[in-house]
C-alpha cells in the first residue's frame, strides 16, 4: 500500500480472491493512482450501502482490509457527525483518533493510549479495526460480533498459507460446536455440515430448517438404490438407523406437517423434493373385489 501511515503483508492468490467473493469481497486487481488497493466497483457499493445503513465502523473494517488508513478514519469521522446518540459518536471519535495517530507513531506514550481505548471500546467492529492495526489478526477471528465473513475475508487477506488453512480449521471446529448455521459458509451444503446441522437442531430443535438445507446436499443419498429398496423389508428401526440423516429429518419433517394438518404444504415439499432428490418408491399393494 502506498500510504505513508500503513504498511501491511497482502497476500494474493486466485483461490483467495475466489474465497473473498465468496465473503462478498471483491477487492480488485492493481491499484489506484494514490497507491492503494484498486477495489472494485462493487466492494464500493458495499462500503456506501453501510454507511446509508449508518454503520461506519463496518464501513471502516471494509476500507482496513484494502489496507486504505485514510478511508477507514474517514467513515469514522462521518459515524462521529451522523450517529445521534452521544455514547456512539464519541466511539467513533476515540476510534477515529486512536486510528490516525497510533498506525504511525512509535511513541510509547501514544501506545499505551492506544491500548487504553481499545480496552474501553465495546463495539465489536471498532474493537477489530485496532486489532488489525496492531496485527492482532488472532483476535479479530476469536471476536464473535463481526459476521464470520468478515473474519474469513481478513483470514484471506492478512494471513499466511498455514496460518489460513489454520485459523479456517478453527472456524470450523468453533461453529460445529455451537451449531451456528453462518458456519455453512465453511463447510458449503456438503455432508461436512451434517455435525453442525445436527448441534443446531439439538440447540434449536427447528427441524424445518435442518431438513430442508440438508436436502440440497450434492451428494445426499448415502445408500445404494438397492439398499434403499431392501429397507423395506428390514424392520423399522434398523431401516431408520441405516436411512441417511437428511432423508431422516424430511421424512419427520413431512410427518410434521400432516400432523399440523398441512397438506396443501406437504405436496409442495414432496413435488420439490422429487425433482431435488428423487427417492426410491415404496411399495404398492393392490386389492381387487371380486
């Protein structure tokens, strides 16, 4: 970056700028005549869609991640004129100055200043834009009020190959554990999310959600088409114990909505569901009377 006030490791790559639009980033290729990070027509969007939204600090984040100190102090600067309220306005005008000054200074005094607001800022998005100041790249993972695509795309930006796969891993294990769906953006629709799936109904018990996500797994059908036909002549739990988990959760799913007397909803789903992961068909009996 061309700016005297901030000097920071980028690294770029095809797979890391296809993960950055993924986090809805795109951060362009080159740069501008100032030095900086070119961006793209559509990060700047996102940056003026924040600030209308009267999020500044967010819109700060965006502008650290192009490594752009002056942008960043900038949208703080606005947060401190727009923002009504007296407890947020004098947080973007610490930030704000604790920003301009502390990237650039080597003075302890300044330093110690600079730990000393970042110690009374509670707002999670102020609090990262001085962790990545400060090259703090760990705790602005670890702070659970920035959306995981934040994160992600600082992981992406700031961070070494090892340290990437890492701290990606580590996402990963965080959002398994509490079942947060956000960590699909992780794992994609893919039979890795199945665990966080299963914790977000154990935590939620919103089974609706569960199985009408899990039925758009690229490869849900865990059953050969003969096994699937040979369930119907094992007993009922051994069938359900070897039925993949998705097709366990639609099938109570679908038992939901005739309980809740849904039809009209329940041949939605079946006509969905037939195009999306057609099933084997269960067996017909015919009576006839003679």
């Amino acid at each position: 970056n061309g700016s005297e006030w901030l000097m920071m490791d980028v690294y770029v790559s095809e797979q890391r700028r296809s993960a950055l639009k993924v986090c809805e980033y795109d951060m362009g290729v080159g740069f501008d005549d100032d030095g900086d990070f070119a961006g793209s027509e559509t990060l700047e969007k996102r940056v003026t869609a924040l600030e209308r939204k009267f999020l500044f600090d967010q819109a700060a984040f965006v502008r650290l991640l192009q490594v752009d100190l002056s942008s960043a102090v900038e949208c703080l600067n606005k947060g401190m004129v727009m923002v009504a309220s007296d407890g947020a306005s004098g947080a973007y005008a610490m930030a704000s100055l604790a920003l301009a000054g502390a990237a650039g200074s080597s003075l302890s005094v300044w330093k110690r200043a600079f730990r000393h607001a970042l110690e009374q800022c509670k707002e999670p998005y102020l609090r990262v834009c001085f962790f990545l100041l400060a090259r703090d790249f760990k705790s602005v993972l670890q702070e659970e009020g920035v959306a995981i695509e934040d994160r992600l795309a600082c992981a992406c930006r700031f961070l070494k190959d090892e340290a990437l796969q890492a701290a990606t891993t580590d996402l990963i294990a965080s959002k398994m554990a509490t079942g947060q769906l956000d960590g699909l953006l992780l794992t994609g629709l893919t039979p890795r999310a199945e665990p966080l799936l299963r914790r977000y109904v154990e935590r939620t018990s919103d089974l609706q959600t569960a199985a009408l996500l899990l039925c758009h797994f690229a490869a849900a059908p865990s059953l050969s088409a003969a096994a699937r036909r040979s369930q119907h002549s094992a007993p009922w739990q051994e069938s359900r114990r070897r039925t993949p988990l998705w097709e366990q959760w639609l099938d109570d799913y679908s038992d939901l909505l005739d309980r809740w007397q849904m039809w009209e909803h329940r041949a939605v789903l079946d006509i969905a569901m037939s195009a999306i992961a057609p099933r084997a068909r269960p067996p017909e009996v015919h009576l006839a009377c003679t």
